[in-house]
C-alpha cells in the first residue's frame, strides 16, 4: 500500500527519492508524488499513474539536496493528481506525505474550513499540512507535535517546511518508518526495500516516536519531547534481495528462491540430541511452555490458511487444542482472552493492520502472543512477547510463496518444541527432524516439474471457475491453492473439504468445472478417492495432487505427484505444485503477475 521514501544530503534528492518510490512499487499504489526543498522554496509534482510517469513529468529544473516522495493507495478521495502526496499548506511552504488514515479529519477539515482555509484535495492527509504551517511553535518539530496533538488515527509521515532547509521530520503511530543512516546523508524510508541501495544501517522509529534527520545525522523523541536513544542497527538484506535477478517475475523467483529459504528456516534451530527445536526468541521457558492448555493463531489471507496447517501440526505434535481464525475477524467479537493460551500471529509482512490490531487487543487484555514473521523489526514482531523470525528473504510479488512455505516450516518448528516440553516422544521428534531436513531437497524435486505443470495450468487457464478440494491436513492445502490461482488468474476459484462436497457443491460440477483434488498417501486416501469417483461420474476433468503410490484405479485424472515426507510435513510439499500452477495460469491468460489487480503487498488499513 502506501510508501513514503525521504533523502537528505549532498545530492540532488529527486533522482534517489523516485528511485526509492521505484522500489516501493511492489506494494501497490496507484499515484506518486515527490516535493523538493531548495534555495528558490518547495518544489512538488504528483500525479495519477505510476512512478515511471511522474518521473518523466518530472520539470527540468527540479533540484533540492533534500526530498520527500510517495506512492499513495486511494482511501479518502479517488486516485487523481490532486488527491497524490505530497500535500502542501496554503502557501506552499510545507510539504507532507503520509501513509495511515487520520480518523477526525473530517472534523478537522470543518474547522479549518470555517477558519479560513481553503483545502484542494479530498484527502485526510492534506489537514496535516495546514495544521503544521498554523502553528505557532518556533521549531518544525514543535509545529510538527502541535498537529499531532490534534490528529487521532495512524501515520507514518514526513515534513518538509521551507523556513527549515535543513531537516526533515517524521513520526510514526501505527505506520512503519526507518531512517536510513549514510555517509554525510540520511534516508527515510516506510519499506528496507527503498533503503537498502544506499544504506544497511538502520533505525525503527517505535510507534509514538518522532525524528529530525539532518545531513549528518538524526535524533529522536516522544510526542512528548523527549529525547529517545535510539541505536543504528545493520540489516541482512541487500540490494539484490529485491532484484528479479533474471527472472521474467519476482515471483517465479521467490517459487525457486524456497529450498534455500527453507534452509535458512530451519539453521540452528534443530536438534537431533534431543529431538527437539531451539527458539531462543520465543521467549518461553519450559515450564511456561508446559503451562499452555491451548493455541490460537491468528492471520489473514494465506497466512491465516497456513495458521490452519499449523493448528493441525500444533495438534498432531504437541496434544494441544489449536485452532486459526481470520485475525481481521478477531477482535470483533470482542474474543475471551485466556492466560493459558498461546497466541500467534503469523505474518510475512509485520504490517498487515488487522493482524497488528488483533495483536493489540490479546496484549492489552494481559494474554501472551508470539510471532512467526518474516520481516524483521516490523510492527507485528515489536508488537509481540518473543517468536520465531523466517529467513525467508524479502518478499516482492504480491502472490505470497515463499514466505508460506517458511511460515508452515516456522509452526513445524514450534509444534515440535511445544511437542518435545509435553508427550512427544524423542523418537518422534528425531522423525520430524529428519522429514524437515529432507524438505530443501524435495521441495527442488517438485520445482522441477515446471514444464509438466505449466501445460497443466494451461488446460485449467481455460475455465471460468474451479474447485480445490482436501481433507483434514489437506484443506488449508486446497484452501491455498484456490486462494493463489484466484488472486493472479482472476478465474473463480473454491475451496471445499472433499467430504463436503456431496453436502451442496456438487451441483455445480460438469466438464466446465475441472477440481484440483489433493491426495496424499494417507489414512483418508480410499475415502478421497470415493469423492473423485463422484466427480468423475459427472464429467468434472480432476488434476490429483498426491503421492505416486496412491492407486486411483479407474479414475481419469491428471496427476501430480510430490515426494513422501512424514505424514504431518507432507502438506508442506503438496503447496508447492499449487503456487506454478497459478503462476501458469496467470501467464497463459497474460496478466500482471507481481502485481495482481486490486491487490497490495503489504495491508496496512483495516
Ligand atoms: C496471498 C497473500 C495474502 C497475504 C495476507 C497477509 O498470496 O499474500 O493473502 O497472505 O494479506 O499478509 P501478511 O502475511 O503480510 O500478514
């Protein structure tokens, strides 16, 4: 969604702050704008459309060593030149761009409306900007605190005034921000993806905090103006990271990228001696860790599916009560938190607002919630008591991969240590161990069935509408693959458990309808294949994702067969052909597949 990027130094700032807004695209937006501040005063272009265009809009004469930029996802006004960021005061000498939504605006722009003040946009944004250039305090961060004093709702944000030539500052409720530490120059950013061409050295503003960025450097306070210490910190990404590195789409490489990410998953957590997992950061001791009666987790999209392949594992491994819900549903029906219970968020981003929120509410009520995050330092983690970070990389192309595969390897893990502190045995550990570290392996055998699977996603290109279907550890698995062929194919896919499908869904089968049925080898395999027949019997064409050993008799089906693991890590793998089928699938039919329609990287609104 939204992305703020700010560049101060000894360069001209425009060229580097589109460059970072360049970066941000991935997040989806739908206008970007850029202000500059020179000798001459503030300089802004904005526009509908993307990056590339602004920058090709961009006036001849557009320097100024300190910037400030933005992609903008519409919520209060449509996507048009005037509703971009920056948005400017009255007299054009403050500049603001910011991500989050300012719940009183409307409230705010009466009143100042009634005062006198013309306001151009549909925007909330735009208020700040006039709020910051009325007040009366001396310094930009004294005006700055004066207009957050009045604003409730989330921000991250950034101000450029011109009586203030050598500064930006920025705040942060609810909204990432990170300051960029260089060389004699300083960046802002609300994504490491903008940041992290120039510098590794960062810094997270915590929610409620401010900053002044100089040339040469940056302090931080409170909303109360207090100076915080804040340290630089080096991040593990690079550049690269957010390279296509030769690939036609980010997210065919992040499908590849999975056997290296599984590996860095599970490095140093696994151990064969005691058939267990360390995870020093989940921050639980044993007899903690014995003191749970029951785990909930907590996601959104396909990492609420995965949190259901979780439940199941957590189940399976340890005895304990699991279960996942949608975490934008959570807090809604006002949930009983219990001190027993283990909550967790899972995550790729850390930002996805209804996950941050349902996180909000378990820790204001006194519960205890742990994080399986791939983003490191973003707001689900710091909001959490400890939990179990993924490696799996960044993460670019909107279609999660990836990051799910590392997100069921993340709850493999904690199921096995929750596991190892209750009944599971040591022997039983020692298997888990040993499936999980065949998994890298496997995975790069399933990868290899590319060019089966595109001719395959080719035929199911060609329907309007498809069924997934799976039982027990197979659904969230079914219920994943409809959700990635749907996003990036736009063609209508379901998901249903197998035996449900006599109960209504079967009305709609025919030889226009194909199902996508997974089959693993297990205690439910004659049972599955009793519910093919049924399809079969209706003409519905059946792709069966399963194990070479699962005899289908009869049946007229297309099959894909993954390797064997341990019967409770086999949904791991039978994802993985479901993530190229809809890759395919979105090829065939030609769409944009980094960047689905409607669709953003990173939620952060309700
Ligand atoms: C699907 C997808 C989304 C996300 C969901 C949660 O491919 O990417 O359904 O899984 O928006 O996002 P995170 O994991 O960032 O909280």
């Amino acid at each position: 969604m939204c992305g703020i990027v700010g560049y101060i130094g000894g360069q001209t700032a425009a060229p580097i702050v589109l460059e970072g807004l360049g970066k941000l695209e991935y997040r989806g937006y739908d206008s970007a704008g850029v202000a500059v501040l020179a000798a001459g005063g503030l300089k802004v272009a904005k526009q509908a459309g993307r990056v590339r265009d602004l920058e090709a809009a961009l006036p001849k004469r557009f320097a100024g060593k300190l910037g400030i930029g933005h992609t903008r996802w519409a919520t209060h006004g449509a996507a048009t030149d005037v509703n971009a960021h920056p948005h400017l005061d009255a007299e054009g000498r403050v500049a603001v761009v910011h991500n989050g939504i300012i719940d009183n605006a409307g409230t705010l722009r009466e009143k100042l409306t009634a005062d006198g003040v013309e306001l151009v946009s549909e925007t909330d944004t735009e208020v700040l900007s006039h709020l910051v250039a009325r007040s009366e305090a001396e310094t930009l961060e004294g005006k700055v605190l004066a207009a957050l004093s009045q604003i409730e709702g989330t921000f991250g944000l950034a101000v450029l005034h011109a009586d203030f030539p050598d500064r930006i500052v920025v705040a942060r409720n609810g909204s990432p921000l990170i300051i960029g530490v260089g060389e004699h120059e300083m960046y802002v950013a609300s994504d490491l993806a903008a940041l992290v061409r120039y510098t590794r050295q960062v810094v997270h503003l915590d929610d409620g905090e401010l900053a002044t960025i100089t040339a040469n450097g940056f302090t931080t306070f409170t909303d109360t103006h207090e100076r915080t210490h804040k340290q630089a910190t080096t991040v593990d990404v690079v550049a690269e990271d957010y390279d296509a590195g030769g690939h036609e789409h980010f997210m065919r490489k992040e499908i590849l990228e999975q056997p290296q990410a599984a590996e860095r998953t599970l490095r140093g957590r696994l151990d064969e001696r005691f058939g267990t997992a360390h995870l020093g950061g989940l921050n639980l001791d044993p007899r903690d860790a014995r003191s749970i009666r029951r785990v909930k987790i907590l996601g959104c999209g396909s990492a609420y599916y995965v949190g259901q392949l979780g439940a199941s594992l957590i189940e399976d491994l340890s005895r304990l009560p699991a279960d996942a819900e949608p975490a934008s549903e959570f807090r809604y029906r006002n949930p009983v938190i219990e001190p027993d219970t283990l909550y967790v968020a899972v995550s790729q981003s850390g930002e996805t607002a209804d996950t941050l929120l349902a996180v909000q509410e378990i820790t204001r009520k006194g519960g205890r919630v742990v994080g399986l995050v791939n983003v490191v330092g973003s707001s689900i983690a710091r909001a959490c008591d400890g939990g179990i970070y993924l490696h799996a990389g960044p993460e670019v192309a909107v279609a999660s991969t990836k990051a799910l595969t590392t997100m069921s390897l993340g709850f493999a893990l904690l199921a096995l240590h929750l596991g190892r502190v209750r009944d599971l045995s040591i022997a039983d550990g020692r298997r888990i161990i040993e499936g999980l570290r065949r998994l890298p392996d496997q995975i790069a055998e399933i990868l290899e069935q590319d060019e089966a699977l595109a001719e395959i996603a080719h035929r199911l290109a060609a329907s309007e509408s498809l069924f997934f279907v799976g039982r027990v550890r197979g659904f969230p698995v079914a219920r994943e693959g409809a959700q990635k062929f749907k996003e990036i194919s736009y063609r209508h896919a379901e998901a249903y458990p197998t035996s449900e499908l006599k109960h209504g869904p079967l009305a709609l089968i025919s030889a226009e309808v194909p199902t996508v049925a997974i089959v693993p080898h297990d205690e439910l395999t004659d049972r599955n294949i009793g519910a093919l027949h049924e399809i079969s019997a209706r003409k519905g064409p059946l792709v069966v994702v399963g194990h070479a050993d699962v005899d289908l008799g009869e049946l007229s089906a297309t099959r894909i067969d993954v390797p064997r693991n341990v019967p409770e890590l086999d949904p791991i793998l039978l994802t993985i052909p479901l993530q190229l089928l809809a890759y395919h699938a979105a090829l065939t039919l030609g769409h944009d597949v980094d960047k689905p329609r409607n669709l953003a990287k990173s939620v952060t609104v309700e």
